[in-house]
C-alpha cells in the first residue's frame, strides 16, 4: 500500500463519495477507483459497500481508519523532519479540551498563525483520557489539557499550572451572600454543568459523592458560552475555570460563591510524547504557549 491509497481511501470515507473525493484529490475517478480495488486486494478484505449511489465504510474499512490517520501523519512528519526549514512549516495537530477553544487557545493560535503562517493547525476535541491515546498513537503532535493532572514518564508537560475553578450563581442567587458554602449546601440546587466526561465536571461530582450529597443537574452542554448564559439568567449554578468567565465577573452579572469545600484539583497542561521529534512548528508552539501562560499569570 502507498500514502496516495490511504489518502484516497480517508478522504472517500469522510465524503462518502467517490466522485467528490476525487475532485478534491484532483484525481480521474477511475484512478481513485483503482486505488480503491489495490489496497483491497492487498488487505484482502472489502472497504466499502457501494449500493446503489450509496457508499459506506464496511466493519474491516472502520478498523482501517485510525492506522491510515495515523501513517500519514507520520509521512507528514517524516517530511518536516528531511525538509524542515528555518522557519515552522508543515503540520500541527493539537489535541484540546473543547473548554479551551474558549478559553486559552484563540489568543493563542492567533499569535501563532500571524507568526506562522506556513503551519496548517488542526484541532482534535477530547478529554484527558482521550489524550493519553492520542498522544500514544501520534494521533496528535500536542495536548492542551485542562483537568485532573495527566501524571506519566511517558509524556513531557511542557507548561503545566493550577487552574484556578469558581462556583457561580446569578446575581441575587440566597447562596451569593453566604460567607461559606460547602457541599450540603449545594444540595437540590439546580446545576448547569459540563457534559459528562469532562474533568472538572468529575472532580465536583466526587466531592458531591464523597459527602453522601445528591446532585440536581437541571442542564448539562459542551458550550461554555451556553453554560454562562443560562447561569446569568437565573437557571442555576455551574461550575467553570475562573479565566473563561473574567468579564462576567468583572461586569458583575456572574458572582463566584465562597466555596470552603475540598479542592477541585484541576490543571492545565501542554504535554507531549516523551518519544515525539519536536519539529520546528511544535517547538514554536510550546514556546509560544509557555509565554503566553506566563504572561496571563502575571
């Protein structure tokens, strides 16, 4: 099998079409077609039913898709590494907690794309668990990680700091004016909270668990843009990181509660492979990362 195979057979998986795919390979259809019918015959299996105009991924063309990703962006690697330059070029998958997107990363990306524009950013969601894979597999150059501390000789936290978590109500909310809040105090509140999966979501439910308190999750969604905005019309209490919700603070349309409750022992990372080659465009990435974290601690 050959990359122009794998890229053929992932970009007709994503499309779902041989036709559109190669149109966008810039391909004849009958030489996606062949492509198609070569790495088939060398796996020995089929990849695709096509009935009718339909075109779907067989069980065994599921199970292909992670191995395709994953050489070629080692090819993709292999090529930055032979013809790297002075300057970042190539390709950087970053693996983010979708909280972050909001969060951190725009100000971080915008930097590194006027400073770098010959780098092609991707971005992969996912959770702390989900970036202990990726990073195996090199499904992603890098993880910007906000949760439970991902602690293992296997990766290398180039930026790594306590973040700093508020619990939150709406102005006017009995639970606003007292002086200390703790679980039993939480108990039957209406709650907005993160999906489930998400770190801090899970390290609130624990403490809930830990004291024998019941939680009233009344909403749950991966918008934290949404989550502020139910909690600012009087829905419920949420938890977030303190820097995603700075101007509504400040604004006073958010008030964070005086929570004495345990730690919610939440962390941001930028981590690594410790077997990753940092190219030059993941090098200026951690760099850059590094001095904006610093910069915001400031």
């Amino acid at each position: 099998m050959d990359f122009r195979q794998l890229n053929a057979f992932l970009t007709i998986g994503k499309l779902q079409s041989f036709t559109a795919a190669a149109s966008e390979l810039g391909y004849a259809q009958s030489t996606i077609t062949t492509q198609i019918k070569s790495l088939e015959d060398e796996l020995g299996v089929k990849l695709f039913d096509r009935i009718g105009k339909n075109i779907t991924l067989t069980h065994e063309g599921k199970k292909l898709i992670p191995y395709a990703k994953q050489m070629i962006k080692l090819s993709d690697d292999i090529k930055n590494v032979v013809f790297s330059e002075d300057a970042p070029s190539g390709t950087l998958t970053i693996g983010a907690a979708e909280s972050l997107c909001v969060i951190r990363l725009p100000e971080i990306l915008k930097e590194y794309r006027k400073l770098y524009p010959n780098v092609e950013v991707t971005l992969k969601f996912g959770s702390c668990s989900d970036f202990r894979h990726f990073l195996r597999d090199n499904l992603i150059d890098v993880a910007f990680s906000l949760g439970r501390k991902i602690d293992s000789d296997e990766f290398i936290a180039e930026v790594e700091f306590d973040e700093p978590m508020v619990l939150l109500a709406y102005p006017g909310h009995p639970l606003v004016n007292k002086k200390e809040v703790y679980p039993k105090d939480i108990e039957n509140e209406p709650l907005i909270l993160t999906e489930t999966g998400c770190s801090y979501r899970a390290s609130f439910e624990n403490i809930m668990t830990d004291n024998n308190i019941s939680i009233n999750t009344v909403l749950e969604t991966g918008s934290v843009q949404a989550i502020k905005q139910f909690t600012m019309s009087g829905l419920g209490i949420t938890l977030l990181p303190k820097v995603a919700v700075e101007d509504e603070i400040k604004n006073g349309r958010l008030i964070p509660l005086n929570w004495k409750g345990p730690d919610f022992g939440i962390v941001s990372q930028v981590l690594y492979h410790k077997d990753k080659w940092i190219s030059p465009a993941l090098r200026a990435f951690l760099d850059l990362s590094k001095k904006n974290m610093d910069r915001r601690r400031i």
